[in-house]
C-alpha cells in the first residue's frame, strides 16, 4: 500500500453563516436576492445559494424597517435611532440620512416610481418623503396607535397610501389631496398586513383578530369578512397568469369545483399556525389547506412556542412563494406538478437564517454531499452543501438534540442517530425522511452516540446517567410504517461523571468511552467488559476515537491537550500542546498520520503525529468550535460552533504544490524574457518585467544604466508611463528602501523626481498606502539635500582659491565674470576693514576695565591679532556667498 501523502493546508471554501435575526426583509424585484435584518446590520443575501454577498453597518441601532427601490438600486433602511438611512446598492454607501419620526420606524414602503418614500412609525405618524431630496412631502396623523404596517397603491396612476394600525383601524390617505379619505373599522385587534387586488379595487386588510376583510375602494366599504381561526401575520394576492393561479384553476376546474365565469380573488394567508391557505373571495370559501409543515404548531404546544409563520410574500417572476417563520427559515413553496388527485405545494428550498450553537454535524454519506447539523433545537437539518440550503429537517424529540452519527446500513440505507436531552435515542432514515427506531431507557440527557462501523448492525450511547447501552437493529424492516421500539442488549456503569464521547472500533470488537471524570474507558463488545482505563488529563475528556490504522485511541480534553494512548498497556505515547482552551474535537486524518483538532478558542489546528508538529492553524470561527465532521472520499472539513457558523474546508496541498509549481515555471519563462528584453535594449519592458517578478536588484541595475544614457529623462519617464498605480505603488516601496542607503540613493532620486513629473498630485494621493511611504521618504530626502548643499558650499572655497591665484599667475583671459569677481571681492575687503576697526574700538574700553593693569597691552594685541585672523576668515567666507 503506498504510503499517505501529508496533508499541508486546509481552505475554507463556504461557510453558512447567520443572515437573519427575524424582523424586516425584503426581496429584489427578480428575486435574486433578500436584504435581511441582522441585529444592528444589514445582510445582501444570494437567494440561490445564502451566501452573504454584502454586509452593510447601519450603525442605526437595531433595525426596524427595510424597503428597495423599484429598479433595486436603491436601499431604505431604519433603526431605533430613529434616523431613516438611503443606501447604493453599487457601491454600498449611504448617499443620505435624516430623522423624522418622534419614535422607531415601523413600516417603510417605496413607491412605484422610486420618487416617494413612506414610513410609517411608533409615534402614530406616516410620512412621506422625497427620496432625492431627504424632505418631507406629506403629513398624516390621525392613527390612535402604532402604525405597523404601510403601503402605496400598486397603480402608480392611483395617487392612494394605506397605514394599517394597532388601534384596529387601516386608513386611506389621499397625496393629491393630502388627507384622509377613508377609514376602515371593522377589524377588532391590530392590522398586520394589507393587499391590493390585480383590478386595483378591492383592499384585503388581515390582523390578529383571526380575519381577512375585503374592502371596496369605490365607496370604502366592507365587502366581506372572512374568518380564517388563526392569528394571520400575511395576506397575498395570487395574481392571474401565475403558475400558483393556472395549476390551482386547471385542479379545480378539473374536479369540478370552479365555475366557467369565476371573478373571485385568489389570495393566501399564513400565519401562526405555520400552515398555508389558499382561499377564494368567491363564496369565502377555503380552497387549500396546507396538512402540515415544519414549523406547524399544534393546540398541545405552548402559545409562546417560536413557531409558526411571521410574514409571507409572493415571489416575483412566477417563482413561487416564500414564507418567513419565527425561527428565522425562509421557506420557498411551489406547486406540486401532479395534481391527479390533489393539488399541494412543495417546498422547494430552505434557507436558514439562524443556526443557534452548533453542537454536533457529520457528513450523511461518502460523496460529501449532505450534513446533517444538530442545533440547540429538537430538529435534525440536513444540508445539500452544493446550495448550503437546508433540504429537510427531522423533528421528533421533545428536546435539544446533543449529538447525532451517521452510517450506511447493510442494505444500502443512509442512517441517522441522534441523542437528546429528553433521555431517547431516535433512530432516522434519510430516504424517507422519518424515524424508525426508538430506545428508551437513559435516565440522563443522551450526550453520546456512535454507529458501529463493520457489521453496522448495533450502535452504543452514552448519557449523564453514566452508564453506556449497546442497542441492536432487531426489528427493522424497509416498510416500517412507525417507529419500533429498539432493545438495549447490554448495559454498564461505566464513568463517575457525565459521558461526553463514545467510538466504536473499525472492527467493532471494542468501544471506547470519554467523561467528565478525567478518564477514558476501552471496552469490549458486546459484553461491555473493561479492556483498558486511560488517566492522565487533568480535566473532562470531550472527544475519543480510534486510529484507523494503529492500536492507539486519540483524546482531547478540557486541559488545553491531546494525547495518543496505546491499547495494549494504557500508556500515553504523545501529548500535544498548542490550543489555548479547552479542546473539544480531534479526528484522525491521512490514515491515522495526522489528526486535526477544535477547541473552545475558536481555532482550528492541522497536526502531524510522527514529528508532534502542528503545521497549520485556522481561525475562521468567533466563539467555541464544539462540532468537526471528516469526510471519507476526499477527507473534507466541516466545523461549527457556538457562533452558529459552518465553516466547510477542503484539502489545498496539491492544489498550492501545483500552483506554486507553476509560478515557478512562469517565473524562469519570464526571468527568460526579462534577459531577452536587456539585449535587446528594451529598458521598458524589462522593467515591466522586473516589476512582476519583484526583483528590485534587477530593477535597480536598469534606472542606473539608464542613468547613465544622455537623454536619461526621457528613458525612464517612457518606462514610468507604462506602468499601473499597483506598479507605481511597489516601485516606491523599492525606491524607499533604496534612498536609504547613500549609495542607491542617486538612482532613486533621480527616478523619484521622473515619477513626480509624471503622476499629478491628485493621483498620487490615490494610491493606496502611498502616504505610509512617502513618510518613510522625506526625512532621507532631507538628509541626502543637506549633505549635497553642504557639499556645494565647499566648492565655494575652491573657486575663490582659483580666482585669487589668477591674480598672481600672468592671467591670459579677460572676462567680465572675473573683473565683476575682483571687484566684489575688493568691496568685501574694504567692509571687513571697517568691520575691523569697529571692533578694536568696542574692545578698547572692555580692556581697560579690566583688573589687572599690567596685562593690558599683552592682552589687547593679542586679541587684536584673534579679530583681525576672525575678519580675514569672515572674509574668505563671504566671498563665495556673493559671488
């Protein structure tokens, strides 16, 4: 067998991350994306697939109200901070901000022309804005409650705005006229939602006293009361021409049920019950009742349970339509295609918006395809990673799921095996989407299961009552219609604390168990008889698991180690240190070679057994990693915690050895042609070149040959003009470290004043980092200045050295420079005399009043002899000033 090639580095290639906190959305106007509230910002969301595509700070505390321009280019968006905020959607800055409510923004709604803005808010006002001005165009008040909910006529040509209200009542303001026209009172709780009919003429108003009202816009009476039994949240129009209205009118038209000149309006309502209906205004009848969903909520639950439907649109472009529930899932329904025998929606897509802490996931079969994620819910959700949205979830327990596995059983059926909190084990088929094996028997939350791994016949659990049970699969057949219950053939006492791990052999003959107590336990199957006792952590063991390959088992605990233990006598053979907290995870990898681990200070850590060596570190996560899942086919990554992000790695090594392989070859190919372009005299494109291989030795060689050509200046401003602001940018950090040194720093100036020449000021301070480097050039600059004029005002001297010799010497030329010298220099000769004799005069009573007398005369010629040495240097040293 050839042995394993080691994994270097692992990349994180999606992760599904929170997109939702629940409150305002709004989808774009062809469906291809949704801008979420979360918390205090604001997520672009792919619908297609949930990725993030943008993520805007609001900084308007937690949002309230969002709502899109017609052509999507525009975004609305308000917070508590009561400032109403108008983002690009192109460049995701904000053109905009003002404040006009007294309280938080409620509801927020654009017009169809993308000129007006309404908003409606907890201070009982609406008001309407102009977008591109930020002013305020219109002001109603008249509303005794907070107005929740706002919407203009869908007819631009119908100059009519809605506000429906907590004080039950739903107004109609008129903009032409500026006031209220109408308002309607018939419901007897809030209004929560409001549509117009496709004719434009008919109003359905919901709210939470559990009716629809149909509203005549002619003379703004009720036409009809609807009682639906449940509080609604959404009313929606089905328009005609949709794929909802041809199926559900060819169904009923079929089974007889739809009369030849129907003119009724298709809507639906959803709302706490986490069912959709369909009705018709026609008779008021019920045409649709959605059986259940997976957020339905029966009369058993609790009134407070978060569930049920928040909101419901239908999706534009005919695609269907999506529910939003209270647990943050965007539900996308469709119609069933057959409709032989009844007509029913599908659900189409899943999108999460929040995961909760993730406790647990493995990877569903060995195509890497689907995940199955246990969350801090009593559901199972089963991801298809190629659009990272949720395909079904797997409800059942009464309580948090703890810890789950997966296996493949012999025939052929993809299992799944989940713990929880309310002390069952619940055995699920992943084809048909429902359970068929039930053990109860643990008198403690469920906190750890596996699935064996050879005759896939039996799995093991473990529980905070301390004990382990080895349950088979007698019983189970393909036609289970309900869940059998599944028989614990052996059971022991096996830790002093709570079990948090468990792993079956790859030969299934043993089972090794991790706890709290500090320990961990080798059994035998299918007795559960003691094999070995590993001791050695100093704190709660929370992963255990067998080498594919070896007599070893691996184990991390909450003492901040992993350590490899040999079966065979219990001894420790390697600890590995290196987390900062406690680790959580550890999984074997490259046929037991290597092993990667998560911990409880969000990092990911790749290790290589044979050299004890951690070769990479990963932090993609924010809070604790408490979840990792190794595919088999190609060993991929999966990690989650507990700030509810699935972070999926793929192995890179031979990725990043064949690409680094391959800058390798392109760079010979281009040093090639950077040796071609110095033959042949081609100074620009060598640069280019040398500047793309970041060779700044080569790069220096070429501005110091051009230096040295005549028309130097016009060398190097052709080679600057071809190049790109990023050139620039790295030509100047070479240029900086260049003028550092006084031998460079002659080529570096002299391309430094070329590029100044070249690039204006303005582009110049465009360029990204470029004040960083300039700050690193001036003070050298200013040194290399310095030391250059110091230097010129030496020359000084000699030039004054050469005329006064000239005097003395027989001159053999005549020029005016040398006669206008000369004469300069007898003037300065004249001023230093007088200089001179001005001083001898200032120090003849400074020497007389000195006290002692007997050394005046010795002092005053001597220090006549120091001014008159001072006046003839003073002398020599004005001259070259002046001339």
């Amino acid at each position: 067998m050839a042995s394993a090639t080691l994994k270097k580095n692992y990349r994180c290639s999606q992760s599904l991350q929170q997109f939702y906190s629940g409150g305002p959305f709004v989808v774009s106007s062809d469906g291809s994306f949704i801008a979420c509230a979360c918390s205090e910002s604001i997520k672009i969301v792919d619908s297609s697939n949930a990725s993030t595509k943008f993520t805007i700070e609001a900084e308007s505390g937690t949002i309230t109200a969002l709502a899109l321009s017609p052509n999507d280019k525009l975004l609305f968006s308000a917070g508590h901070s009561r400032q109403i905020k108008v983002w690009d959607l192109d460049t995701f800055k904000c053109l905009r901000s003002w404040k006009g409510h007294d309280g938080p923004v409620m509801g927020m709604a654009c017009h169809g022309s993308g000129g007006l803005l309404a908003t409606s808010g907890a201070d009982r006002k609406v008001l309407v804005w102009d977008v591109d001005g930020g002013f305020c165009t219109h002001y109603f008040k008249g509303h005794k409650g907070v107005v929740t909910s706002i919407m203009f006529h869908p007819d631009v040509n119908k100059s009519l705005l809605f506000s429906g209200s907590d004080d039950t009542t739903v107004r109609v303001w008129d903009l032409l006229a500026k006031k209220c026209v109408a308002v309607l009172e018939k419901h007897f709780s809030a209004v929560s939602s409001m549509a117009v009919s496709e004719d434009g003429w008919t109003l359905l108003s919901a709210g939470r006293d559990k009716v629809v009202n149909l509203w005549d816009l002619h003379d703004y009476r009720c036409k009809s009361t609807i009682p639906t039994y449940e509080v609604l949240e959404a009313v929606c129009i089905v328009y005609s021409g949709s794929q909802f209205a041809s199926s559900l009118g060819a169904f009923l038209q079929q089974s007889g049920k739809k009369k030849s000149r129907s003119t009724g309006i298709y809507f639906i309502t959803a709302g706490e019950r986490g069912i959709v209906r369909i009705w018709t205004s026609e008779g008021t009848v019920c045409l649709y009742e959605q059986k259940s969903s997976d957020v339905t909520v029966s009369s058993a639950e609790d009134e407070d349970s978060t569930r049920g439907f928040t909101s419901a649109v239908m999706l534009p472009l005919d695609q269907g339509l999506l529910c939003v529930t209270a647990d943050q899932q965007f539900l996308f329904y469709s119609p069933a295609e057959h409709l032989e025998e009844k007509w029913s929606l599908k659900l189409t897509k899943r999108l999460v918006g929040f995961n909760d802490e993730i406790v647990d996931m493995k990877f569903l079969d060995e195509e890497e395809q689907y995940l199955a994620v246990a969350t801090n819910l009593e559901q199972v959700r089963v991801y298809d990673l190629s659009s990272m949205s949720c395909s079904y979830v797997l409800a059942g327990h009464t309580d948090t799921i703890l810890c789950l596995d997966t296996s493949i059983s012999s025939n052929g059926r993809r299992l799944i095996l989940t713990g929880s909190k309310d002390n069952s084990v619940r055995l699920w088929e992943s084809e048909r989407r429902c359970c068929i094996g039930l053990g109860i028997g643990h008198m403690g939350a469920v906190g750890a299961v596996a699935f064996s791994k050879k005759c896939r016949d039996f799995f093991v659990s473990g529980s905070s009552d301390r004990t382990i049970k080895v349950w088979n699969f007698d019983g189970l057949s393909d036609d289970i219609e309900e869940p059998i219950s599944l028989k614990a053939k052996a059971v022991v006492a096996a830790h002093d604390k709570d079990i948090n791990s468990l792993a079956v052999a790859p030969n299934d003959s043993l089972v090794c168990s991790g706890s709290q107590d500090r320990t961990a336990c080798v059994w035998r199957l299918p007795e559960l008889v003691l094999v070995v006792k590993f001791t050695g952590h100093k704190r709660g063991i929370w992963c255990v698991e067998f080498s594919p390959v070896d007599q070893c088992v691996i184990t991390a605990a909450g003492d901040k180690t992993v350590k490899i233990w040999a079966i065979a006598d219990g001894s420790c053979l390697k600890t590995f240190e290196g987390h900062t907290s406690s680790v959580l995870r550890a999984s074997f990898l490259t046929r037991g070679t290597q092993f990667v681990s998560c911990g409880a200070d969000g990092l990911v850590k790749l290790w290589t057994i044979k050299t004890n060596e951690c070769i990479s570190t990963y932090d993609q996560h924010e809070d604790k990693v408490w979840a990792l899942a190794v595919g088999k086919k190609t060993e991929m990554l999966a990690t989650g915690g507990s700030d509810a992000v699935i972070n999926l790695w793929h192995d890179s090594t031979a990725a990043e050895k064949e690409e680094a392989f391959r800058k390798e070859e392109e760079g010979v190919l281009r040093g090639q042609e950077l040796e071609n372009a110095l033959l042949d005299a081609e100074y620009t494109k060598a640069i280019q070149i040398a500047l793309e291989l970041r060779r700044p030795r080569k790069l220096f060689e070429l501005f110091s040959e051009l230096c040295r050509k005549r028309e130097a200046g016009d060398h190097i401003d052709k080679a600057l003009h071809a190049l790109g602001k990023e050139e620039f940018l790295l030509l100047f950090e070479y240029i900086r470290e260049w003028n550092t040194k006084p031998k460079l720093c002659h080529v570096a100036q002299s391309v430094l004043f070329r590029a100044f020449n070249i690039l204006p000021p303005t582009e110049i301070i465009e360029i990204k980092g470029i004040s960083e480097l300039l700050e690193g050039l001036i003070p050298y600059s200013q040194r290399h200045f310095s030391r250059i004029d110091r230097l010129i005002r030496s020359t000084f001297l000699l030039d004054y050295t050469l005329i006064r010799m000239s005097v003395i010497e027989p001159t053999t030329q005549d020029d005016l420079k040398t006669k206008s010298l000369l004469h300069s220099e007898k003037n300065m000769e004249d001023n230093a005399e007088e200089d001179q004799k001005q001083v001898s005069e200032e120090q003849k009573p400074m020497a007389y009043g000195k006290k002692r007398k007997s050394h005046k005369s010795g002092d005053h010629s001597r220090s006549h002899k120091k001014v008159k040495d001072s006046s003839t240097h003073a002398n020599t040293a004005a001259v070259p000033l002046q001339a």
